[in-house]
C-alpha cells in the first residue's frame, strides 16, 4: 500500500489563504476502474482509493504513515515567481514588451 503526501491547491474561486496549510494523504489507486453496464458509473473494488485524511503538517502526516508501515511520497510545492504589474506600466516609456492592442 501506498500513498501520497501533499498540499492541495487553492480554490481559483478564492483568494485567501484560508485553509493553505492543509496536508492530504491519499492512498493510490492499486485496481483498475470498471464501468457499471446498468448505470454508466465508474467504479473499482479499491475502497483505499477513496480515503483523503487530512493533517495539520506535513511531519504529523509521516509519522501516521511509519506508525501504519505505508509508503509515501512527499510532494512538496514550488514558490511560483509573480511579477507585479500595475495599470501605468502598460503607458511606460521604458517598455519591454510590445504593445498588443
């Protein structure tokens, strides 16, 4: 059995930084899916594909794997660079970009 560690990203309809610091372990997926003839749903026998379970940091998230002997991958995300722009920056004298209008 194995699993996954990691911070889920934020919600595009939000802008906040509530609930950043969650970490998920999720278990992976180890049977492939079947789609039910009657309803068209897709489904598995893997119930361990379902659980999510949630911790407050990353380390308490590794000590319940070792105490439970369950593989795990960490993937940590990386800090996106943002540039800062503002409205007067598009009238510059000292432009790099062309202008696209």
């Amino acid at each position: 059995m194995s699993a996954l560690i990691y911070q889920p990203d934020a919600n595009a309809m939000q802008s906040g930084r509530a609930k950043s610091n969650i970490w998920i372990l999720e278990f992976e997926s180890h049977s492939h899916r079947t789609i039910d003839a009657l309803t068209g749903w897709t489904g598995s026998d893997d119930t361990d594909s379902q659980v999510k379970m949630k911790f407050d940091t990353c380390a308490r998230a590794e000590r319940y794997a070792k105490q439970h002997g369950i593989e795990y991958t960490v993937i940590k995300k990386t800090k996106s660079t943002r540039q800062s722009k503002s409205y007067s920056d598009n009238f510059a004298t000292d432009r790099r970009q062309s202008w696209t209008h």
